[in-house]
C-alpha cells in the first residue's frame, strides 16, 4: 500500500481481484452499508443497529470526503463484503484523535479482508493528521469488550487500552426521584438555546479524556442534525437567563427489536464546574426520565468514562442506572 500525494491526500486501495473489488463509499451506499452492519451485529451479538438515515449521516455530515475517509469491498455478486471508516474533527484542541472503525462480513471473514482493511484505515486516519498541529495525535478505534479478535488485531499494530467505558441502564418503570431546584430550573430544550449550550458542552466537557472542543458548523452538522436527537425529550438547566447544564437525549428505533425493548439515550450530560455538586445533572437525568417514561418507553441508557473525571457513574448508579455491557477505546499515538 502507498500514499498518493495528489491533491486530495488519499490512501490508495488494496488491490481489487476477480472476486474482490475495493472503493470508496458513496452516499448512495448508505442503505448497503446499514444492512452489512446489521448483519454484522447480530453475528457478534453487539446491541448497536443501525437505520439508512443514520448511516446517511455518518457519510454525510463529516467534513472530510468520503474518498479519503471511508473504503468497502464488494463481492463479485455486488454484496458489501467488509467496509472500514475515518472519523476526524481537526476542532482547535491539545490533542486530536482520528477515530477508525472496520467491518468484515461474517461469510468473508477468514479470507485476509481483515488484515487489508485494517491497514488501510491506520494509513488513511494517520495521512488525515498529518496536517494536524495539535501537540499530539492519536489513532483509536472504540470496540466493545467481546469483539477481541479485532481487539487482537489493533493491538498487533501498537495499539493499547486507553480507555474503558460502561453502557448503562435503568428501567424507567421504576419510582424516578425529582429533586428540588433552587437556585436553577430546568427548561425544555429549545432551538435559540443551541449556541449557548455548545458554549456549555464545551466548558463541561474540556476536562474530560478525549475531548475536542466543537465549533458552531461541527455542534450543527453533528449533533443538532443527528437523526436520532429528540429536541422534545431533552433539557437544559438555567441561571438567570443563561445555561449551566443540558442533557441532550436521543433515540434509535431501530435498536429496539434487538433489545426487545424501546429504549431513549442520554446521549451527552454536561455541567459546567462551577454548578457541579449541586444538584443540576440529578435534575436533569429526572426531567429526562420523566420525558421518557411518559413518551411510553421502557428503558434509559447512557453511556459513561469508568474513569470520568467527575465520577458520573457514581451519579448514575445513584439515580438507578446500572451496567449492561463494557467497551475499550485502544489507541496508538503518532509521532
């Protein structure tokens, strides 16, 4: 394999053979590329699925293009036989991490697509930093913790544990305890409210592993455009007239057969430092909750750092969340 230095900066494809071809994926790809990883979820029994429009946004909302950012193979049949992706936000930041994902399609696994795949994804996510100036640069890929054949792979090529992280839930059916609010209210969550509360998300989140600030286009594009964010679900936690806190709450239908169940995700649960310890993320996970359970679902889940520097899990378990299943962010730096 070799890096193309054209205008474009791409990673060049594995060679393509009678039974295999390789290119980059096209958004006219996202309903192939949601079914490839479906059928992958169910063979490793991982709870993730994922709809077309979710995986129109992923393929669309990035900032980079597809042709150096995304790469599948195809059987001679048409079928999408293993497909790998980049995720990279150059965002101002002390440290940018460019994020990679592979698939491989249980009937052509064994075959050496593996191996391919995957060193195409390093090559390409290590040639989307080389412009990077932040002090420093990191490649990870987040997998839950039974996928350890893929694990095992990452870790041959430097790769290590940087992170674990927990999947938690709680059944909403249970008593949801509302603290009171004094000092602050929680509102719902509202459209002129969304440029302060990126303000707050990044002020909440800047002591955190990982992260990278949001511009304006990336919180938008992002995560206000997300299919599964639900406006009418969230809330944010005001003083005066300005934001300290805010849950942002999201849902993804196409989980639920899977589960057996229909679930809503805290999909982010910021504060800022100086409103921490008071109460406010208590209030919010309620008014969450609460949305939920009369919306007619059944379960909350969010996800948590084991290692959060504010010790969230200990505020979720509080509330009634526990642990269903585990993950590990492995990642190597590049120097």
């Amino acid at each position: 394999m070799h890096i193309s230095h054209n205008h474009q900066m791409t990673v060049s494809p594995p060679a393509s053979d009678s039974e295999i071809s390789w290119s980059p994926a096209t958004i006219e790809d996202a309903a192939d590329l949601a079914a490839a990883f479906n059928e992958l979820a169910i063979a490793d029994e991982t709870p993730e699925r994922l709809s077309t429009d979710t995986m129109n946004h992923e393929l669309a909302s990035s900032f980079r293009p597809l042709d150096r950012r995304t790469m599948v193979a195809r059987s001679s049949t048409g079928q999408v036989a293993a497909y790998g992706t980049v995720y990279y936000r150059a965002d101002e930041g002390a440290e940018h991490r460019a994020h990679v994902a592979t698939y491989v399609a249980p009937a052509h696994r064994g075959r050496g697509l593996e191996d391919l795949l995957t060193d195409w994804v390093i090559a390409a996510a290590t040639e989307e930093l080389k412009a990077s100036t932040a002090q420093r640069r990191f490649l990870s890929i987040w997998l839950y913790k039974k996928l350890e054949d893929v694990a095992q792979r990452f870790a041959a090529r430097g790769f290590e544990p940087a992170r674990h992280w927990w999947e938690m839930e709680r059944l909403l059916k249970d008593d949801i305890f509302v603290p009171g609010e004094t000092e602050f209210r929680v509102v719902p969550w509202a459209e002129e409210l969304t440029e302060s509360v990126r303000l707050v998300h990044n002020a909440a989140f800047a002591d955190h592993w990982g992260n990278t600030p949001m511009s304006a286009e990336s919180w938008r594009k992002q995560v206000i455009a997300s299919p599964g964010f639900r406006p009418d679900l969230s809330f944010v936690a005001m003083v005066g007239g300005e934001p300290v806190g805010y849950a942002f709450n999201e849902m993804y239908p196409e989980d639920w057969e899977a589960a057996g169940r229909s679930e809503c995700w805290v999909g982010a649960l910021g504060v800022v430092r100086d409103w921490r310890k008071k109460g406010v993320a208590t209030a919010l996970l309620a008014h969450s909750m609460h949305a939920m359970r009369k919306d007619g679902l059944d379960v909350a889940m969010i996800g948590v750092d084991s290692s959060s520097p504010t010790g969230a899990h200990h505020l979720y378990e509080s509330v009634g969340f526990r642990t269903r299943i585990t993950a590990t962010t492995w990642q190597r730096e590049v120097v």
